[in-house]
C-alpha cells in the first residue's frame, strides 16, 4: 500500500504534461493548416477581389508560396 501512495501523483503529472504536450503540438497543427488556406485561399481570388484587399496577384503567389515559419 504504502508504495502505491507514494507514486500515486506521478501518473497523474505524466498524464498532464503529456496532454499539455499533445495540445501544444495539436494547437501548432492547426495554426499551419489555418495559414496554409488561407494563403491559398488569395490564389483562387479575381485580381479585382485581390485589388480590394489591396494586393496584386504577383503578391498573392508569393504569400501561398511562404514557408509555415514566415509571418
């Protein structure tokens, strides 16, 4: 008994971090997929639609071709 006490937190703290963990990597996950469509997403624009926004087509293909880690 007296050993089943003593690591009885120890699970429950790896489980923890382990969600904490997955969550980070799931919420890095989705940041990508969110960026990656909606770089995309001014490759099917009109250019009259990306003149609204303020960009050229030129412009547009240059962000979709941007890597995840270029803000």
């Amino acid at each position: 008994m007296a050993i089943d006490t003593i690591f009885a937190g120890t699970d429950a703290e790896d489980r923890s971090t382990l969600r904490a963990a997955g969550r980070r990597l799931w919420l890095a996950f989705r940041a990508w997929y969110v960026k990656r469509q909606t770089r995309h997403a001014l490759l099917g624009m009109t250019d009259d639609q990306l003149a609204d926004i303020g960009i050229s087509r030129r412009e547009a293909e240059r962000e979709a071709q941007k890597s995840f880690y270029w803000d």
